[in-house]
C-alpha cells in the first residue's frame, strides 16, 4: 500500500483538522470531560488527552492545557500531581429513589433528603421509574446543575405499563403513553398470552439490556379491545397502580362470613331497631355506611342518632380481608363504576345498612336544642334497623314541600343541620360549595349528555351531622382537660394556607376586581374566602376562582399528629363516618373500641405509617377519577369536532393555553404552536401568554371563543383551535 496520501485523502484529512480547529472551547470541555467520566480512575495529562479528544495541533494542545487547568481549580478535576489529572468523583456516592422521565430529564432523589439531581438517559443505567439506585455525583462544574450517573440498581420496583398492542407476524410491541417511558416495550410472539392487535394490555417489563433501544416485556393481562368502555375504565385503574378485579380467595373468605345477629351480638349495644331510622345516600348507590335515627323528646329537644356500619365487628385485623382492604385503603369512584374496598359481600350486604333489615353499627348519639346547640353525646355501639332508604332527590322533595315519609324529622333535621352550618361558617369554615360534572352514558358506555351534580339541603343535612359525628368522635380522644398526653389517634388534618400561595391567588382575584386578605389573626382569612365565593356565584369566572382557592390551600391527610383542620374550622376532626369505603375509618373504630374499654395507648410510629399509605392511596384514587372524568370528556366531545363553544382561560404554560369551556366544563388546550399570528413567550408572574409583535395577551380567566380540533383518546388529550385568530 503506498504511503502517500491520494488527493482525496488529503482532501479530507485537510478537512478533517479545518473541523478540529474550528472546535470551539466549550465543545472542547465537553469531549474532554466525557472523557474523564467513562473512564474516571484513569489519570491523564494534557498531551493524552489532546490525543483522545482528536486535538493535536499545538494551539490546541494549549487551549486543552488551560481547560484542564481551569477544572482542577472549580473542583470538577484533581491534579494529583503537577501536570496530571483524574475525575474528581470517586467516593461521591448517593442512594435514593431514580424518576425516570419519558422526556429523558431523569431524576435522583437522595435518600437524605438533598435536592434532586440530574441524570442523563446514557447514565441512567436503563433504571426504570421508582427504583432504588446507587449513583455517583459528579462534581460540579460553575454555572451548570449538578449531574449523576447510577452506577448500580440497588432494588427494582414492580411495575407494570397499559398501553395498545401492536402485533405484526412475528413480534410485538406496547404503545403506551406513560410520562415516565419514552420507548415502546417490544414484546415477543410467546410473550403475547393471548394479546392480539389492538388490545388494551398490562405488560411487565422483564429485561432492559445497556444495549438495547427497547425494553423487553411480556404481557401481564389483557384488558380488551381499545376503545371499549371496561377496557379503557380498567386501563385507568391499572395505569394507577390500583386494582380493577377483586382476588377470589378474599371474596371467597367473605362469603363465609355470617350475617345473622346472635344474642352475644347484642351484648352492650343500644337497641334502636324501634326508633325511626333512615338513609339519604346517591340514588344508585348500594353500600349504605351511614343511617340518621330522629326522636322528639319530652321538652322539644331532639335525639339525633348518627349511626355507621360496624364493618369492624365483621373484618378482624390482619385477616386475609382487612390486609386486603388496607392495601387499597381506599374505595374509588370512576365515571361509570365503582371498585369497592371490601368484597362485594359486607359492602352491599352485610354491612349496608338496607331497609328492613336489622344491621349492627357504631354510633354517637345527640342531643340538640332548636338553636343546634349540642345538649349531650355519647359514643355507643348499637343495633338498628332502617325505615327507609331515600335517595338525595327525594329527600329534597320532602324538605322542599313538607310532604311524605318521615316529613316532620326532615324538617328538624334541615332546621338543626343549618343551624350547625351557620355556627361553623361563624367560626371560619370554609364554604366550598362546588358542583360535580356527571355524565349520563348509554348501555355501552359512550358519553351522551353531560350535567352538573349540586349540592342541596338534602345532601347538607347529611354532610353537617357526619361533620358532627367526625368532630365528637376526634375530641372524645384527642380533647383533654388535664395536660396528660392524647393516646394514638388517627386525625384528619388539614392545615394553615401557604402564605406565598395565598398571595398569589389575592393579586389573582384583583384582575377581575375582587378583593381578598392573603393574611390575617384567626378566621380572617378563611371569612374573606368566603365572602370571595360569595361574590363570584354565577359568574363566569366562578369554577376557575373557586379551583385556584382549592389548590392555595394545604391538601387534607390522615396523620397521629393533631393540627387541626383549618377549612372546617375544627380544632379536632377525624373520619368515623364511611367505615366500608375508607380505611382509616376502620382504624378509628378499632382504636375507639380500645380506649371506650380502657385500653392503652397504640404504637404511633405503627398508625402514623398506615395515615400516611392511606394519604397517598387517596390521591392516587383521586387522579384515577380525575382521568376517567377527562376520558369521558374526550369521548364526548370527539363527537363535536369542528364545533364552536365560549369558555375561559383556565390555565396558561410554555406549551399553550388551557381552556374550559362554560356549556359542559371540558377542557382542552389550545397549543402554543398553533397561534400563529405571532411569538407567544409565557410569563409565569402573570399567568399569561403575551405575543411579542402585536402584543396580544392571554391571560388566566380570560373569556374565550374556540373551535374543537382534535380529540386524542388514546393520551385523553382534547384539543382546540382559537376562533378570533380565524
């Protein structure tokens, strides 16, 4: 072979080192630094490393000496001795938890609580989303966030992914949508079980080799064809984590259990089986947890009963159903179903609290003057049997015409239930009065008209006498009038607005010329929040004011540490009231039975860890709701494209403008791209878009005329395009 060049070697050789030179400094940091991490226990001068990094002109070799020396002198290299240098990171480990996101802006979070730290997707060690890992901290460099790479997955988390099935002749993969994984899972033809192309699957990911573009999965269970209503509800369920089938052998263990009363059943209970006693529950609902018994007493005060499921007498602890119902802590409510916490068996059997039937339950029994003044209470387990189950509707009936069954007790009872409302707004209870949007489907599921569930003096005459109940329960433990300290408890709590936040929604307000105290001594702030909601009722800007006071408000949890619970104005508040679909109800029923008889104290440490799965339980069957709602919404309104509705800004981001819309309260988002008559930038301290030519503004709680333009069922994503722009 000669050992001369031809003209186009030459040529490109020539071009090659033009490309070198023109290599500017920060690129040349870049590749040097690259350098030092993959190989970081190696030690390096600044003519090796001018070789690695292809820099070999003298000039350069220079520049790459000054480089060096500049990240010896920020920390980012150690010159272990003059002229030579290492990575600057050995020794700086970290575990903690890796959030992987499908945008590859990946995330460690340190176990002792330090700031999340950066991890690109080339040193993330394929680590999926919630794994425990071991990463090492590079050290860092001036006017750059700090960065990490996972140098060993400590323990992998269960996780599943819902997605569509793609199936061609001899592979598969899983489309899914999930924010926290940008790749599809390709999944062999005998990992498939039965999937075919189209469905709606729950796949496990079973290997994800440094190598491979794609993690390898085998599908877990079909959900059914996407598209189809169950198969889509169950995705939801399953993208949350949460279950959609309830197990056999726990559903097989409730069926043994009995529902008949023995003599011993009655021991220490109140008989109130001939006292007038009903439910005031949602028309198709079938697990009644809450009964109200009512009786006129000899000087005109009344006896009011509020009576719960004994579900505790039933479910013992650590049964093969109690850990079951502790698991999901929660039953959850989708648009079109509900998967309940316990069996069907005690949820709409034994426990409901049915009409002629006679059922066990705990119970706080009052007494009330007519001014709602509370008299007496006691906390007591007793046996009932309800007169009558009436659906919210037609108990407003009732209290509206002062006509039908149990008519005289309706009436005291609405009289009574506002009284106690009056006193707790007087107090600083917040009146967060808000509607549901609810869709009426047809037999297969598909959304055909959307309505809005309000609250009225019905459903607030149950609501004030739970309250009661909850508030008395949580006193009778956590009030005391020595200075002894409370025994273990399970509170609901719910504490002080954020100050910051607070400020932000009062300089919102003031946009549509509202006034509102961001701070303030006792109920000054929680009454000029009320006196707010007062104002807007009616108006446009009602549903959007009324959301962006929710979220400046702490979210409510269940904990053993006794703060109070600042949107009730309580000082004590707990939940005993919903014993069949919450679980911490059925935490305070066991600890209620305990320290009636006496018992000491529990293990806090034990209880503070169940409040704190039974918060996060909450929220998660709380967004799985939110999604469901949103599906449904997208469904419904993917049958009105092109259609043109008024609505309201109800959010603005860097990606677009958020728009709800006042016919049925849908959302979609009007894209940033999509506004093409000028540069939109996003002002963040505004809540706004402004364009930078015309000066156009969009401005959070602005009106707004739209057109439906795409509705994406698949991401549950509804999109509109801006009619004044046409």
């Amino acid at each position: 072979m000669s050992k001369h060049k031809t003209k186009s070697e030459q040529i490109k050789a020539d071009s090659s080192r033009s490309k070198k030179r023109r290599m500017k400094k920060s690129q040349m940091a870049a590749a040097i630094i690259e350098v030092f991490r993959n190989e970081a226990r190696e030690i390096y001068n600044y003519k090796q490393i001018s070789r690695r990094i292809g820099s070999e002109a003298q000039v350069q070799k220079l520049m790459v000496a000054d480089i060096l020396a500049d990240m010896a002198t920020e920390g980012l290299l150690n010159e272990v001795e003059r002229g030579r240098y290492r990575f600057n990171n050995l020794g700086t480990m970290a575990d903690g938890i890796f959030q992987r996101r499908s945008n590859g802006k990946n995330i460690f979070v340190p176990n002792d609580g330090g700031s999340p730290i950066f991890i690109a997707e080339r040193n993330s060690k394929r680590a999926m989303d919630g794994d425990k890992v071991r990463v090492q901290i590079f050290a860092r460099r001036k006017r750059s966030e700090p960065e990490a790479e996972v140098t060993e997955i400590l323990e992998r988390v269960e996780r599943s992914f819902v997605g569509k099935l793609e199936v061609a002749k001899n592979y598969a993969f899983l489309i899914t949508e999930d924010k926290t994984l940008a790749n599809d899972i390709f999944i062999p033809k005998d990992k498939l079980h039965g999937g075919k192309n189209g469905d709606k699957a729950v796949v496990r990911i079973m290997d994800w080799h440094e190598d491979a573009k794609n993690p390898l999965g085998e599908v877990l269970d079909v959900l059914g064809q996407s598209g189809t209503n169950t198969a889509e509800m169950h995705a939801i369920l399953a993208e949350y984590g949460l279950p959609y089938k309830y197990p056999v052998a726990v559903e097989k263990a409730a069926s043994k259990i009995s529902d008949k009363i023995e003599a011993k059943d009655m021991e220490e209970r109140e008989d109130f089986r001939k006292v007038l006693t009903f439910t005031i529950d949602p028309a198709d609902a079938k697990d009644f947890d809450d009964a109200i018994s009512a009786r006129r007493l000899y000087d005109g005060s009344w006896e009011i009963g509020v009576h719960i499921a004994d579900v505790t007498h039933y479910v013992k602890p650590d049964t093969m159903i109690d850990r079951e119902a502790l698991e999901r802590a929660t039953s959850v409510y989708l648009v079109d179903r509900t998967i309940p916490m316990l069996p069907e068996r005690l949820c709409n059997e034994i426990c409901s609290l049915r009409p002629n039937e006679d059922k066990l339950c705990f119970a706080v029994i009052f007494v009330l003057d007519s001014n709602g003044g509370v008299k007496s209470s006691r906390i007591t387990r007793t046996a009932i049997r309800s007169d009558r189950r009436f659906s919210y509707e037609e108990a407003q009936t009732v209290i509206e015409t002062g006509e039908g069954d149990c008519c005289e007790e309706l009436a005291a009872l609405n009289g009574l239930a506002a009284k106690l409302r009056e006193a707790r707004f007087r107090n600083g209870a917040i009146n967060f009065d808000r509607y549901e949007v609810k869709f009426e489907t047809d037999d297969t599921g598909r959304p055909i008209s959307v309505y809005f569930k309000e609250s009225k003096e019905a459903n607030k005459l149950i609501e004030e006498f739970m309250l009661l109940a909850n508030k008395t329960v949580a006193e009778y433990v956590g009030k005391r009038s020595d200075k002894r300290q409370p025994k273990t408890f399970v509170y609901r709590i719910h504490d002080t607005p954020d100050p910051e936040k607070m400020e932000q929604f009062s300089l919102f307000v003031r946009r549509f010329g509202y006034k509102l105290k961001a701070d303030g001594a006792g109920a000054e702030v929680s009454k000029g929040i009320n006196k707010l909601l007062g104002a807007v009722k009616g108006r446009p800007e009602e549903n959007l004011i009324e959301t962006l006071a929710v979220r400046a408000m702490q979210k409510a949890r269940y904990s053993t540490l006794n703060v109070g619970h600042y949107g009730l104005a309580f000082d004590h508040y707990t939940h005993f009231t919903s014993p069949i679909r919450r679980y911490p109800d059925m935490m305070v029923h066991r600890l209620l039975e305990r320290y009636l008889k006496g018992g000491r104290s529990v293990l806090k440490e034990k209880y503070e860890e169940m409040c704190e799965h039974c918060s996060n339980m909450e929220q998660v069957a709380a967004g799985a709701e939110r999604s469901s709602i949103k599906y449904k919404q997208v469904e419904f309104m993917s049958e009105r494209l092109g259609m043109t509705f008024g609505g309201v800004i109800s959010g603005v981001n860097e990606w677009g403008i958020y728009v709800e819309l006042n016919e049925n309260k849908c959302e979609g988002l009007i894209p940033i791209r999509d506004l093409h008559d000028d540069f939109y930038e996003f002002d963040d301290k505004n809540y706004c878009l402004f364009g930078r030519r015309r000066h156009n503004i969009f401005r959070l709680g602005d009106p707004i005329k739209v057109r439906v333009a795409r509705a994406n069922l698949e991401r549950k994503q509804l999109d509109f395009a801006l009619v004044d722009s046409e």
